[in-house]
C-alpha cells in the first residue's frame, strides 16, 4: 500500500508538471538481463539447471514489474519488455500488467534489444552486468562468458550496455536508466553518460556481492524507472558512427578461421575477427548469426 500512495503522489505531481502530457503516447522498451538481478551472485540464480533459478526468475519478474510500474506512473502508456537472458524464458509473463508486451526467445535479429524500433521515446536496461573487458563486476561477460573476451565497435570494447545502447541510437532512442551492480551502473554512466542507475548489489567479484534484498531492489528500481520516465526528454540517443567496424575476439581459435572463409569477414589475429556492418542492425544480426548459427539447427 505504501508503494500505491507513493506512486498514486508521483503520478499526480508529474501530471501536475505537464498540461495535457497524460494524452500523449511513450512508449518505454525494457531490456531485461539477469546477472543484474539483486540477489544474483552465480549460476546457481541464473538457469533452470540452478538451484535457486524458479525463485529467482520470480525476483526478476518482480523488477521488471516494479520498472513497468514506475514508469506507468511516470507517463509511461505502453511497454514493451525483452526476455534478455539465458534462453529467454525468464519472465512469469502472467504477473505482468495488460499494457505490456513480452519479446521471448531467440534467435532474434535485435539480440537483447528485439521488440525495439524508432516509436520508442526511451529504453531502460534491468538486470545488467559488465562487460568481459571489465576487471570488476559480478559474472562480468560479454554475450557469451564460455565464447568471447571481447567485442568492440569502432575500436572501443564495449559491454552488453554499449552494444544495446548503440541498437537504441540506431533507431534514435535514447537509454534512460540501468540496474545492476555498482559495477555494471558505474561502466554504462561512464559510457554512455546521463543514464539513471540503480544499485542493486556491490560486487565482491565475479561471483560474490553485496547485495539489496528483493523488497528493498524492486523498490530502488520503481523510483529510477519514474525518476528516468518522467525526464526522457533530456536524455540523449547513444550513436555510433556509421558504418560500424565490428571486432570479435573468441576465447577459442577454430571460430575464428572459420568464419575467415566467409568473403565479409576478415581474420584479424589468430583468435579474432572483424566485420563491417552498414548500420547498427546489420552489426546485431551478424553477432547473432555468429553466436546462434550451427548446421544442426532444428528445426
Ligand atoms: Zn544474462
């Protein structure tokens, strides 16, 4: 009840703030990862295989509920929300609210960001980690932790945050908040810049932290959802400059030979490769198809 009065409050000082604003369309997309979950510390929390998995897909649901709340009450009127973990089945769709929408599974061509396209007045990252780059943060990885140690756009590495930040740019949405470790917020403010973040846990290392308890989490991010809602005007659409030099570095060395047989790929070391995609979007189809494409794919 104390969340309903707090957000009933909200809801009526930002419909106080602009005449007429509550008639208007924004449209919110979430992008909902795990690691960045409260709570989340190992493998244990993060699939089915895990122990704790049913319980913690549930914490997760619950954030991104606490999000869509937040931003609802902000002015929010319809969202848009991607399974972005794991095999994107996560999300206990049924304790989500009508006006939301779930993107579930993969492949998709949009990867973390599927579900996204240039209606969109803002984009919230939940759940987030670091990137494989980063020496701190708590299961810090980029894509896939057993496949790469780095990706980089224009030559800058970049997490899962700056990869998705730049799919957003493509179509002109700016990244209005993220939520995660101390680690995962302090590495998407330093790259993208004014994003509102919400702390959840404080990494001790890849799989130990310090970490907000569920009530206490869903409660930081209901406020940073509407605290970032109520100002989306302000923030400002990460771009990348076109076109987009693409660098994969894999922890193996077959990957990359072969991928070299292909005509658009050239093999830039032993382990790496770069491709050059004419937008955003060819970059994320060509991740995609490099981390899902096997000639056993059924069906
Ligand atoms: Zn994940």
């Amino acid at each position: 009840m104390r969340y309903a009065l707090a957000l009933a409050l909200l809801a009526l000082l930002v419909s106080a703030g602009g005449a007429g604003a509550q008639e208007r369309r924004m449209k919110i997309f979430i992008s909902a990862d795990m690691e960045g979950v409260a709570g989340v510390v190992t493998g244990e929390q993060l699939g089915p295989a895990g122990f704790e998995y049913q319980r913690f897909r549930e914490f997760m649901t619950q954030e991104v509920l606490a999000a869509c709340e937040g931003a609802f009450a902000a002015g929010a009127t319809e969202i848009v929300v991607a399974d972005a973990h794991g095999n994107g089945q996560n999300l206990l769709i049924e304790k989500l609210p009508k006006s939301v929408t779930v993107v579930r599974a993969w492949p998709r061509p949009l990867m973390m960001m599927q579900g996204l396209d240039e209606t969109f007045d803002g984009a919230i990252f939940l759940g987030y980690h670091t990137g494989t780059t980063n020496m701190r943060g708590v299961r810090a990885h980029t894509i896939s932790s057993a496949r790469l140690t780095d990706v980089q756009l224009n030559g800058r590495s970049v997490p899962e945050a700056g990869i998705n930040a730049a799919i957003a740019g493509h179509f002109g949405v700016p990244v209005i908040m993220v939520s995660g470790d101390d680690a995962a917020v302090a590495e998407t403010q330093a790259l993208l810049g004014d994003v509102v973040g919400a702390t959840v846990k404080w990494a001790y290392g890849f799989h130990s932290a310090r970490t907000l308890t569920p009530e206490a989490a869903q409660e930081l991010i209901r406020s940073k959802a509407a605290a970032a809602v109520a100002r989306v005007k302000e923030f400002k659409p990460y771009k990348v400059q076109t076109p987009v030099r693409l660098d994969i570095r894999f922890k193996n060395y077959r990957p990359a030979e072969v991928l070299s047989y292909l005509p658009i790929v050239e093999r830039t070391d032993a382990h790496a490769v770069r491709f050059q995609g004419r937008d955003m979007v060819e970059v994320s189809k060509f991740i995609e198809f490099v981390i899902y494409y096997e000639p056993g794919l059924e069906p």
